[in-house]
C-alpha cells in the first residue's frame, strides 16, 4: 500500500474496519438498520460501541462526543472522557451502546426559533450511523442529529436526512413504473466546491472587522485588483502549496475526498472541490474542511477567510452544490446517455428537476439567504438573484423535438479542431460552459451556484431533494395505472416542458436585459435576503415540507425566525464593529495626522508669508470636512442602534437593519475610504487592501 493509501481514512471508523472488528451478525445488524431502517438492540449497539472504543483508543483518542449542526452554522461538540472509576480508585476505559446512540445536551444555548419556549431545554443527539465515526483531535466524533425534547428538529442534518428520504421514496416510485424494478435504494449525491480566501495572520490580527465580522468593513481601492486576470488557475504561492499540502493530509485522515485545489479568480482565493458523496456525508465533510481549512492556515501563518464577501470590489466566494441522484448500483439518473431523446427515465428526472425549481424559485433563493450572500448575489461575478435553469444547446433541442412530437434529433459532428497539428482532436463538451446561471445543468448533474461559501450544504441541499421529491411524486401519481407507460411518460415530459419552460434560460445572466426578460416571463427577483425570507412560511411551502415529511410547520416558522435573527445580530456586530474602528481608530489618527499637517503649516508661516501652504490648507479642509461628517453619521448610526435594540419583533428589527443601518454604514464606508486615500500611509491605523490581497 503507497503512503496515501494508508494515510486515507486512517482516522474513521469506515465500513473495512466495521467489517473487521465487528462480529459478522452485528455488522450485518448496522447494515441492516442504516439500509432499511430495522431497528437496533441495545446489545448490537453495545456490541458497536466496545468495538468503536477499542479502535478509538489504539487510535490515541481519550475523549468521545456527539458531533452535530446546530443552527449556527458551525459544528458542535461536548467532549467526555471515556474514564469511570472502578471500586478500587482505579479507572476503566468506558463506552456503551447508549452512550453511542444518545446524548443530551443542553439545548438552550443553540438557536431554536421559539421552538424551545414551549419545551424544556433539554435536547437530544441521535447517532447517525449513515455517516463514519471519526477521530479527530484525540476525541471520537460521533455524527449525530440533534432534537428538542418534543423531536423537533434543531440543526441543519435532520432536514437533510428526511429530505433524502422523501427523493428515494418518489424516486423509486417513478423507477419502478418504468420497469426499472431492481433499484432498490437511491442516494442523493452532492459534490460542494469549497472557494475561501487566505491572507497573512499578522495583518489580520490588525483588523477589528476580519476578526469581528470575518470580512472588510472599509478599505479603499488598490491600485491593481483582479483586472489582469492573472491569478485564476495560477502558479499556487510556495506558502499556499504548503498549506493545501497539510490540508489534504489531514482531510485525507479524516476519509475527505479532497481532490483539485486551485487559486480562483480574486488575488488570494482559492477553491478546494472533494470528489462527491453521499449528501449527507457531503455535508459532515464539508464542515469538517472548513474547520480544518482554518486550522491549517493557522500552522502556517495564514488566516482562511471563508466570509462571502471578505474584500469590497473584488469576487467574493462560493460554495457550488454539484447535485445529482444515484441509484444502489451507481447509475447516475441524471446521465442523459448517447440519445437523451430516447431515454425516457432521463427525461422524467431532468422534467422533475425544471417543474421543481420552476415552482419553488422562491425556496432556492431562501435557501442561500444571508446578508453576508447579499454582497455576492447580484454582482457581476456571482449568479443574480432571479433563479433559473440553464440547459445548454443540445438538451434545449431535445426538449424542443419532444413538443413538437418528433423522436429523434439530428446529429452532430462534436469532433472539434482546434488547428494545431500536435494537438489530437477532441470531442468537444456536449453543453458549453456557462458560469453565469445560477443553476446548470453540466452533465450528469446539476451546479447550484447561488451558495455562499460559509453555508452549509445541507440546507441548500433539502431544499433541493424536497422539491424535486414533491414533482416526482406528482409525476408518478400521473403516470400510475398508466397501459402505455412510454407513450404517456413522454407526454408528460411534454407537459412540463411547456408548462415550465419560462424557467429555463441559456444566456447570460450577467447581463441587464435578462433581468428584463426574466420579468416578462414572471420569474421571481428577490433581491436581497430580507426579500427572501419572508416566504419561507409562505402556505404553499409549508404544504410542500409537511407533504415531503420534511419540516413541520412549526419547524419551518423556527427556522425563518433563526433567519431572520441571525440577520439581526451579524449586522449588529458588524455596525458596532464599524462604530469601534471609527470613532476609536480612524477618527484619532487623522486627527494626528491633521495636527502635525498643521504644525507644517505653521512652521512655514515662521519663515516666511511667502512660502506657500495652499496644499497643506486644502488638504487639512477635506480632511476635516470628511471627519465631521463621518462623526456625524457615526452619531446617526449609534441612534439607530439604540433604536433597534427596543424592538421586540425581530422580522421587524431585520427589515430596519437592511433598510436603515446598512445604508448609513454604506455611506460611512464611502466616507472611509475617501480618508484613507487621502491620509499619509504610516498614519493609517490599519492595513490596507493592497498589503492583506497582494502580501
Ligand atoms: P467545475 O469547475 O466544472 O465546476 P469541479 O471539478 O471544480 O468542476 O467540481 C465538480 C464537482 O462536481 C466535484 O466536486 C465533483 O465530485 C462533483 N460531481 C461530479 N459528478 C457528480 C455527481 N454525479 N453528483 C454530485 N456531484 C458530482
Ligand atoms: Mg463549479
């Protein structure tokens, strides 16, 4: 076995080492539970659980916990040791089957949405066994979901696992009307491509707002950005190569396929992208890259960065959700094949998947809702905010052909030459490439690209499943008791295809006249998070996920209140944040720097009234000017805080945040940034863009 082999997986308790340490009746117990759901016995669980501690201890690890995902978009975990006291003073090394299964933590630390007023605070994680142990840190982590006393749902995993429930269920269903009776289980694959800055851990540490805020408040314009294109696909720095090195080891370790990594299009940012999985294992290993990204970077004098929006000006990040569904065994559904025209499963799936976002665009957008996406979304390096499909030429022309009743499309010569002699020909890419659409279709699967990068997959990802699921129920409601099955399945491919096709649209979403056209078709445009969120409760959603199994109504409602007050705080934070730099760093300076201007001025003066000092005057004037104002609105802005803080309803304390504090924060920053540019450098309390983007 080569080093990386080896080093693969080394630290997760996969399925070789269950096959190994695990007697064979209680492997095939586990087996049996995580494929059709048969309950555990206690016993087994003991059974797992001794083994789970035996390897875990060889292994280094002193500790176990339930890992989970509470709504905070970061991981969770209490640690406990494996120790208990034996009668003689002793210790023994403990862990039991229920300690494997359950753990209740104290949920009312976590965000709930109301859901807790009602219940007590205490909470449940339940072990998931659909997803490895894994050791991380000398402690076994334990991948769990996490529940309130009343089984409500507190965390972004148990939405994800119903969600792939309810897409296999109908998936199956519509398989199986096709004569497809041997699938017996389909999984939803996700492939989550990771982009994130990094920057110099010196020069963080000299910015409140990166340390607060995760991103730039203020920072004028360098003089060169990304005009030149020369950082996408780059030479990788040898301090970059170091930490993406390290990065892969100890990913590797922890059984994530991290596969390509690559600089991106921004001066220091990156993209890591895994080979995809199981969504669920997807999205345990997405947070286990983002954490290990930052601890990484940290070994190596770095800070990752993994902000939407770290710098104004430049490309911000994203975090792509490659989606498809597979079957048990390992048949992509979304392959469209030679003849897409004549696989008719491909096209059912490929009809479910437009229906689906066609009717529920307002679903997608809220699930990428966040202010920090607001600064992404819109902007002319991040799909707009208006959801559409893009289907690329070839299987527009086959849906084309379908309407109008034909069965066959004419083919085509995809052998393309590219005029140099030494180079062989090769078959060009059946769909081109578009990075503008907001969802594509880039064969074989379909790129969601509208996720922020600090999301996390799981919530982009139920939304997904849960409408999908709902336009393959509906698909197989029609086509049950069908005598002609081919015949009606292709009609219904028709159907949708006229109903729905607004949705789909080829071009460039960059660009203005799609916003117009995509209003004359009647697509939704939500601009902003705040745009957004109100519909996650509208009727017709609630119906969706009680029907999918998905959320309860009063899951839904805690949800968009968690929304909703993350928004609060995360711009409280930052405006505070604001304020701090403002009145406590930047407003002193200048004024030193005006006073020793000043100094200058007179000093001149005591030679002679002949030397002139228009430049110091004029430049003491604006300097002034732009103090005043910018302490002015920094009184305004402490106005609307303290405003803020006595409303009780927190719908309404997010709409004043987005309509009222971040248009006077906007206009602090152009004040700002107009200061910095003008003051002398070894004035300026903090370091600039050029030095955190070009050091
Ligand atoms: P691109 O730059 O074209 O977006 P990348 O190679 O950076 O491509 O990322 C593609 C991602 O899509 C990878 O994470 C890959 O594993 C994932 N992917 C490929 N096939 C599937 C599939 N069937 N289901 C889910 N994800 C997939
Ligand atoms: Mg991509």
């Amino acid at each position: 076995m080569n080093k990386i082999s080896a080093l693969f997986g080394s630290m997760v308790f996969n399925d070789a080492i269950m096959r190994e340490k695990l007697p064979n009746d209680t492997y095939k117990a586990l087996q049996s539970h995580i494929d059709q759901g048969t309950p555990l016995s206690m016993e087994t669980a003991n059974v797992i659980a001794s083994a789970m501690k035996d390897w875990a201890l060889e292994h280094g690890a002193t500790h176990f916990t339930h890992w989970f995902q509470p709504m905070t978009g970061i991981t969770a975990e209490k640690h406990d040791s494996f120790i208990s006291p034996t009668a003689g003073g002793g210790i023994v090394m403990n862990f039991s089957g229920k300690e494997l299964i359950k753990g209740e933590p104290d949920a009312s630390s976590f965000p709930s949405g109301g859901i807790r007023a009602t219940f007590e605070a205490r909470g449940y994680t339940n072990w998931d066994p659909s997803s490895y142990a894994f050791i991380k840190e000398n402690t076994l982590c334990i991948p769990t979901a996490f529940c309130s006393y009343g089984g409500e749902a507190l965390d972004k995993k148990t939405p994800l696992l119903r969600s792939m429930e309810a897409i296999e269920k109908q998936a199956l269903r519509v398989l199986h009307l096709l004569g497809k009776e041997s699938v017996r289980r389909i999984t939803t694959t996700v492939g989550p491509e990771q982009e994130y800055f990094l920057v110099s851990k010196e020069l963080y540490e000299k910015r409140k707002d990166l340390i607060y805020c995760g991103r730039t408040l203020l920072g004028a314009k360098p003089p060169k950005r990304q005009e030149l294109e020369d950082h996408y696909f780059g030479a990788i720095k040898p301090k970059v190569n170091d930490f993406m090195e390290e990065l892969d080891q100890e990913l590797w370790k922890l059984g994530v396929l991290a596969n390509t990594e690559h600089n991106e299009v921004a001066p220091a940012q990156h993209e890591l992208a895994p080979i995809f999985a199981s969504a669920n294992v997807a999205a345990d290993h997405n947070q286990l890259t983002m954490e290990m990204m930052k601890k990484v970077a940290g070994k190596h004098g770095l800070v990752c960065l993994l902000h939407e929006k770290p710098f104004a000006g430049i490309n911000g990040s994203g975090k792509h959700i490659n989606w498809s569904l597979a079957t048990d065994s390992g048949e992509n559904l979304l392959k469209p094949g030679k003849k897409p025209i004549e696989n008719i499963s491909f096209l059912l799936f490929l009809s479910a998947v437009i229906q689906a976002v066609d009717q529920y665009q307002d679903l997608l957008r809220v699930s990428v809702a966040s202010p920090s996406n607001d600064h992404r979304l819109g902007g002319n390096e991040a799909p707009p905010a208006i959801i559409s499909i893009f289907l690329g030429d070839d299987l527009l022309e086959v849906l084309e052909a379908v309407q109008e009743g034909k069965t066959e499309v004419p083919p085509k010569n995809r052998q393309m030459g590219i005029g140099v002699q030494v180079l062989p020909d090769f078959k060009k890419d059946t769909t081109d490439r578009n990075r503008t659409s907001p969802f594509a279709f880039t064969g074989g699967r379909f790129e969601f690209r509208m996720p922020g990068s600090t999301t996390s997959v799981s919530c982009p990802t139920y939304m997904i499943n849960t409408i999908v699921a709902d336009a393959l129920m509906n698909i197989a409601d029609k086509l049950e008791g069908s005598s002609n099955i081919e015949h009606d399945a292709l009609n219904l491919v028709r159907d949708i295809y006229q109903n729905h096709k607004r949705i789909i649209f080829n071009g460039n979403n960059y660009s203005e006249e799609w916003v117009t056209e995509a209003e004359r078709r009647g697509l939704l445009h939500l601009k902003s998070a705040m745009d957004a969120c109100p519909h996650f409760t509208d009727q017709k959603n609630l119906d969706l996920f009680e029907r999918q199994h998905v959320l309860t109504p009063v899951e839904a409602m805690a949800r968009q209140e968690i929304l909703y007050d993350e928004y609060c705080k995360l711009i409280n934070i930052e405006a505070l944040t604001m304020l701090d730099m403002v009145n406590k760093d930047i407003l002193p300076a200048v004024l030193i720097y005006v006073k020793d201007l000043s100094e200058v001025v007179q000093s001149k003066q005591a030679i002679s009234e002949d030397v002139p000092y228009e430049m110091e005057k004029n430049l003491i004037q604006s300097l002034s000017a732009a103090c005043d104002s910018l302490y002015k609105k920094a009184i305004t802005l402490d106005q609307h805080l303290l405003e803020v803080s006595s409303m009780e309803d927190t719908r309404e304390a997010a709409e004043y945040f987005c309509q009222t504090i971040i248009p006077v924060m906007k206009e602090m920053r152009v004040v700002t940034d107009e200061l910095e540019t003008i003051t002398a450098a070894k004035y300026w309390p903090m370091p600039t863009y050029g030095s955190l983007l070009f050091s």
